[in-house]
C-alpha cells in the first residue's frame, strides 16, 4: 500500500525532520511512502479569527489541488487529523489500515493541517476524520507522531513485537 501524508509546511527544525526520517526509514519495508509539503502561509502574532479562517482557506486550497490530482477513485482514502475526529487505539487504528487493503485501498492520504489546522473544505473532504488526541500538537510534532503510528500499526499487522 502506498501511504501520503500531506501536510501545510517543512520542518522548521532538524530534530523533528530527524526524527521523521528514522520512521520513514523504519516504514521502507513495509509500504511506499511519500510526504507531500504544500507552501503554509504565515500567521501574525494577533490575528483575527477571520485571519485565522483566511489562512486555513489558503492553505487548504493547496491541499485540496492536490488531492483532486492525487486521490481520486475508491482506491484512495483521505484521512484528515482532526482534534474533532474518530478515535483509535493502535490496535484499532492497525486494522483499520489491514481492513482498508483488504478492501482494495491502494493508497491512505493522512492530511496534517499547518498551525492553524483544516480548512473546512478539507475536512469536508476526507473519508475519515482522526483524532489522536484531545490535545493540540505542534504540526511538525504531529507528523512524527503520525509516522511513528504507521509504523506501529504494521508492525501489529505482521504480528511483529514492538516496544511498549
């Protein structure tokens, strides 16, 4: 299977793009992976809620051209984070992955908003909506968790042992 994760933005700090590309790394036997990085906008330090939904706006629109290019059929899924979204334990969230490939899904697209998170549309837009956590995470942050998941998620599909 192929995994995407598209997201608003590049690492702004070599510890989060090392930790990343340890994960990226450890998921190579596993899946094909790519991680697609559309342009974030900047935020000023005040700005207004309408601000804000600008930015999303933007930034969604990127992330929306992509996908209408990218994820199209039944042989994709779209998965945004969101705080709002469904959870999962990692048990849960492995076989949601083994599930989608049985059923002939080629390619999961985990989408992973900028600082401000998803615009509307994106959400509107995915399959599923996840929820990690009740928490708000760093984007950058977000990724490496994402990515460390994935990989524990084929690590309990291949019935493979993984630290606890």
């Amino acid at each position: 299977m192929k995994i995407t994760i598209l997201c608003a933005g590049k690492f702004k700090e070599a510890y989060w793009e090392a930790a990343a590309a340890e994960y990226q790394k450890r998921l190579t036997r596993y899946c094909s992976l790519q991680v697609i990085a559309v342009a974030d906008e900047a935020t000023p330090e005040h700005a207004s809620e309408k601000e804000e939904q600008k930015i999303r706006e933007k930034e969604g629109e990127r992330m929306l051209a992509w996908l209408d290019k990218n994820a199209q059929g039944p042989g994709s899924r779209v998965i945004a984070l969101a705080i709002k979204g469904k959870r999962m334990d990692s048990i849960g969230f492995a076989s949601y992955m083994e599930a989608a490939q049985n059923e002939g899904c080629m390619q999961l697209i985990f989408v992973i908003g900028g600082s401000l998170g998803l615009s509307d549309a994106v959400l509107r837009r995915a399959d599923l909506r996840l929820s990690f956590s009740d928490f708000t995470f760093p984007h950058q942050l977000m990724r490496v968790i994402l990515l460390e998941q994935v990989y524990r998620a084929y690590r309990i599909i291949c019935r493979q042992p993984y630290h606890k």
